[in-house]
C-alpha cells in the first residue's frame, strides 16, 4: 500500500540530482578558460520537440550566420558555412548557433535544419539578463509544430553566447554535445500525466513492451496532473476542472481537480480525477518490490492502462464503454485487479495521495523524468528507451534486446550464427519438398500426354474407318459386312 513512497534509499538520492544539456569546447584553448568554473561547459536547456543524442558524445564545429533583420526566423536571414570534415579523425556535424527572438523554438530550429543543421543552439535574447542557472529552468516549449524537427536543440544564456559568438567570428570553434542522465543500476523513471489525455493513453500502451521487458530494471512511477479548487469554492472532492462542468456537484469542502477532456462533453475533470486516483491506488496495491534491486513494478497497472485506453473511450456512448467509474470497474474485472482491495485504498488514501499530486507538480503537464533529470524530447517509446538505457552505469541485456528490435535486428551476429544449423534444416526439408513436388508435377504431365495422344490416335483410326467402304463378296451373300 505505501509502495509508492517505498523507494530504497539509493533510489531517493537519484530524485534530487540533476543534469542538463552540455556543450563542452573542445577548441580554441583560449575560448575554453572563459569558462573558467565549469572546466569548458556550457549549460543550458533542452527543447521539449527534436531528438537529443541520448547517452551519445557528438562532435560538431558550431557555425553562426548573422541576421539579416529577422532574426534567424526564416531561410533567407542568414548564411551558414558547413564545418570541417573532421578533427582528429573524428567527423563532426554542423551546429548552428541563432538568436532567441522573434518567432518560436520549434519555427527557429526548423528553419536551421532545413538549412542541414544537425543541431541548434539558440542564445537567449541580448536584452535578457537570466543567468545560466536560470536558463535551465526555461521550459522549450512545442507549439504544436514540433513534430517537423528531428534534431536536438537547447537553449543557453547571452552571456555564455556571446563568447561563442564572438569566438566564431574570429575562428572555427568545435564542441562536443552530450545529454547525460546520472546513472545507476536502476532507471528511476518519474510519468506525469492525465488519464483523460488520449497522448499519455497511446504512449503507455506503445511503452508497454519495454516496461514488461525491463520490469524490475526500471522504476516507472505514475504521477498526474491535478490541481485544487480556491477554498471555498464548495464542490465535492474530486469533483471537476472547472466551476462551468461542475453544474451537478454537490457542496461540501473538497477541492480535488483535474483537466476535463472533452469540454462541453458528458466526461467531466471529477471523472479524470477519480480515475487518476484508481490507478494510483492500483499502482500501489499490485506494484511489488525485488529485493536485489530495490525496485517496485506492477504489471497490474501496465494492463489496466492498456485495456482501458481500449474499452473505455472518451467519445462512446453507452456508460460501460464510456470513461469512467462503471467501466474501469469492468476493466479491473477483465485484467485481474482486486477491486475491493482499490476501493479501501481509495476510501483510506485520497487524501493524501491526491495532496502528494498537487504538491509533487512537474514542469507540464506532460513530463517526464529519467533518475531526476528532466527529459526532455519527443514523447515516443523509441527515443524513451534509448534515453532511459543511457541511465545504467551497466546497460541490462534486455535494453540491448529491445534497442535491436528497434533497429530491425532482433538477432545479433551470434544468435544468427547459433540458429543455422536449424536454417539449414529449414532449408533442406523445404529443398525436398520442391523436388517432391516437382516429381509429381513431372509424372502427371507425362501421363496427362500419353492420354491425350492415345485419344488423337483411336480418333485418327475411328475415322479412317469410317471412310472405309467394305467389298461385296460375292460368293458368300449371306455373310456379314465387317464392322468396327
């Protein structure tokens, strides 16, 4: 029942370290003792759209092309030049430094990838005084177009900018990008959603795979997005996003809330308030801890959110099918959860789980974050799982299964190479059967056309016999013709 604050303490100390996006100089020498307190780094934020290379070192020389007047808002703003080949060996991709301003993240960073950035760092704006301490509590944030940007991009302070600004326009300046999650032998991975948003809904269900998979290899902890009523607003508890969708409500003192999902629709913010506490309460009643590991993981709840985001839609009709109290209790039923177990920790906790909610927020209402650090890229199970395999100081084996799947090789070299003596079998039964196959064929040809030529011949006979007019014999009238 208290698994969700069961944590071992190892676990706990990864919720309060927390690490950001990094470029390091790698040169000029003199660019780097700029930055004299950080050995050379340049911390900053990273967007909530693109992909950051996850537990990956890039090598890049950062170009900058000065704004033609509408600050790197368009293609035909500024010019950039393609870096060196390589250093070192090394290849190293194009990263392209912009000004903040003027137009949104996701309409910046994809105007540079359109112009074969690799990747983007936007400086804040030169009338900004936000330290870079500051920066990295900025949130990057999609504007609905993220969708189009492939590449990573993180935001840094003026101040650390302008250096590399500067440092461009006198020579070629190369960095090395990272994204590092603090590492452990466990993967703490913190989910702040809605159970009335259909996007948690989807990502859940295409997560399943990877959470079964890695079960007690990886915290998964649910969180959700709720909110309070003003004091006094009397409604009950658990009752509404808002006063407006709240018509039916009775007074009390209460203030539980959480976003309505369909708006005027019948589904209200009290229906998504009460089944965010339902899965808490799931999570805590089935999650179960591995002593070597110290990690909770309920299968219970990997079935539940998967089966309701399938038999309880938000746009259905009929109650036992639409989002709610009656069809949560079926979906329960169907995957084995013990409803009366749910009910008394629903009627003993809520209170104090939907206070840790509200206390606990995140950044949006969407997050997520991997051993305390915010993650921050697209929100599909791909890049998820390649983000939370970088958080193992010894990656388990069954990431590098599940990253093999990805990459459309489910078997490496040596399991090819183990499976071929069973490929040859496979090989010669399938072999055989052609030359059975071919046997027969060969066979009832041949006697398809001895049959067909027996039959040209007796109709060739029958009607040269036909043709044939006997001889009238004379000396015996009385003895028949000859007949065929």
């Amino acid at each position: 029942m208290k698994a969700l604050r069961a944590l071992s303490a190892p676990l706990l100390a990864f919720l309060f370290r927390v690490c950001h996006a990094q470029l390091k100089i790698i040169g000029p020498d003199k660019l780097e003792s700029q930055f004299p307190d950080t050995h050379g780094v340049v911390y900053g934020t990273t967007a909530t759209f693109g992909a950051p290379f996850y537990g990956e070192r890039v090598l890049g020389q950062l170009v900058y092309g000065e704004s033609k007047g509408n600050n790197h808002c368009t293609e035909s703003d500024y010019d950039i030049a393609p870096p060196k080949a390589s250093r070192n060996g090394k290849e190293m991709v194009n990263v392209v430094l912009v000004r903040r301003g003027g137009c949104t993240f996701v309409t910046k960073v994809a105007v540079a990838q359109k112009k074969k950035a690799h990747a983007v760092v936007v400086v804040d704006k030169e009338t900004s005084d936000l330290t870079a301490e500051q920066i990295q509590k900025i949130v990057m944030a999609d504007d609905g177009f993220g969708a189009q940007v492939t590449i990573p991009s993180i935001l840094i302070s003026r101040f650390d900018g302008q250096k590399l600004i500067d440092a461009i326009r006198r020579e070629p300046v190369v960095v090395e990008l990272a994204w590092d999650i603090p590492q452990g032998e466990v993967v703490v991975a913190d989910f702040w959603m809605s159970s009335g948003s259909s996007e948690s809904a989807e990502f859940l269900e295409r997560f399943q795979d990877s959470a079964e998979t890695l079960k007690h290899h990886l915290q998964f902890t649910p969180h959700f997005h709720t909110f309070s009523l003003p004091p006094g607003a009397g409604f009950n508890h658990l009752c509404a996003a808002s006063i407006e969708s709240c018509e039916s409500c009775k007074p009390t003192t209460a203030k539980y809330c959480a976003p309505d999902p369909d708006g005027p629709g019948p589904i209200t913010g009290g229906d998504v308030a009460n089944e965010d506490l339902r899965r808490l309460c799931i999570w805590n009643v089935t999650a179960k801890r591995q002593s070597s590991t110290g990690a909770h993981y309920s299968q219970g709840f990997w079935d539940y959110v998967v089966q309701f985001f399938h038999d309880c839609s938000l746009k259905a009709s009929k109650e036992d099918k639409r989002f709610g109290h009656k069809c949560s209790l079926n979906v329960m039923e169907k995957v084995g959860i013990p409803v009366k177990k749910i009910q008394q920790c629903i009627s003993q906790n809520y209170a104090n789980f939907m206070d840790e909610q509200i206390e606990q927020v995140a950044w949006s209402p969407q997050a997520l974050r991997l051993n305390g650090w915010r993650y921050s890229g697209p929100l599909d199970p791909e890049t998820v799982l390649k983000a939370v395999c970088s958080g193992y100081t010894t990656p388990p084996q069954e990431c590098i299964q599940l990253m093999n799947v990805y990459s459309g090789s489910s078997l490496g070299w040596s399991s090819a190479l183990s499976g071929l003596p069973t490929m040859l079998m496979v090989l010669g039964s399938m072999l055989t059967c052609l030359g059975v196959l071919f046997f027969l064929y060969k066979r009832h040809v041949t006697m398809s056309m001895r049959k067909a030529l027996r039959e040209e011949v007796m109709l060739e006979v029958q009607t040269q016999m036909a043709d044939y007019v006997p001889m009238e014999d004379k000396g015996a009238p009385n003895r028949p013709a000859l007949s065929f």
